[in-house]
C-alpha cells in the first residue's frame, strides 16, 4: 500500500457482486494522481469476480487494498467496518455503483492546497438504482467528516 502521509484521502468502497460497476467506482478513484489517495475496496462475500478483480488490482496499485468477508455480514456491517479502518483525517466513502466526478478531484485538490480542513464532499453521480443511493443522491452534496 501507498504510503500515507497528512494529506492522503482514504477512500473506502463496500461491495457485493457488483464488479462491473465497481470498476467504474474504482477508476475514477485512481484518476486522481494529484493528492495522495489510499483506496479500501471491502468485499462482502461476493461470488461474482469481485473478488478476482479486487486481488489483481491491489496486487497492481499500491494505492489499492482489498477486503474480503468469508461470509456475508451484511450491507450495514461490511459498509461499518470500512468506516472503522480509516486511519487518516481525509476520507471518502463511496458506494460500489458511484464515481467521484473530476470537479470534486480537484476541488479536494484546492481545499488541501490551501491547507484547509476537507469534510470530504463529494457529488454523487449514481450508475445505477441502490435504494440508499437513490436516497442520497437526492441531496446532491454529502458531507462526511470524521472529526466530531
């Protein structure tokens, strides 16, 4: 894994069988070569080629480390437990079907340029019909913080 520094952005994906979809998630994580980013895909048991994808990519990208669950525990539980693994002050969680657009990389960029504190906001552009997500995407802008 990459090294982190002050500045890195955890970026966390939890998953389940939705390999096509996580790749789009991913690739527009890993277009950002300007800021250190740290990227946790968490797999929750899936028996699609999730898994298959997720080793070769971490075995590729320093930058990427992956999670597999034996078992399945849950949406709630995979999605709580990649929370719980972040380790640096910057973070974005990211569902498996969404993508950061490239304004919010570079908004990200200009906030830690300027040595201000990011709440990690970011757009959702939604690929496809989660309930959850369809509910968030509603309001647009999410801010996520994981200072209280």
């Amino acid at each position: 894994m990459t090294r982190q520094t002050d500045h890195t952005i955890t970026v966390v994906i939890p998953t389940f069988n939705r390999r096509a979809h996580l790749q789009t998630a991913v690739e527009s994580v890993l277009a950002e070569r300007r800021v250190p980013i740290a990227l946790h895909i968490f797999d929750n048991a899936s028996t699609d080629e999730t898994e298959k994808y997720g080793r070769a990519l971490a075995a590729q990208d320093l930058r990427v480390s992956y999670t597999r669950r034996s078992e399945n525990i849950g949406a709630t539980g995979n999605y709580s437990q990649a929370l719980a693994s972040i380790s640096t002050e910057y973070f974005v969680p990211l569902a498996d079907d969404d993508c950061l657009l490239r304004e919010e990389r570079a908004r990200m960029l200009a906030e830690q340029n300027d040595r201000k504190r990011i709440d990690a906001e970011t757009e959702l552009e939604s690929l496809g019909g989660h309930p959850l997500l369809e509910a968030m995407k509603k309001l647009r802008l999410l801010r996520f913080s994981k200072a209280a």
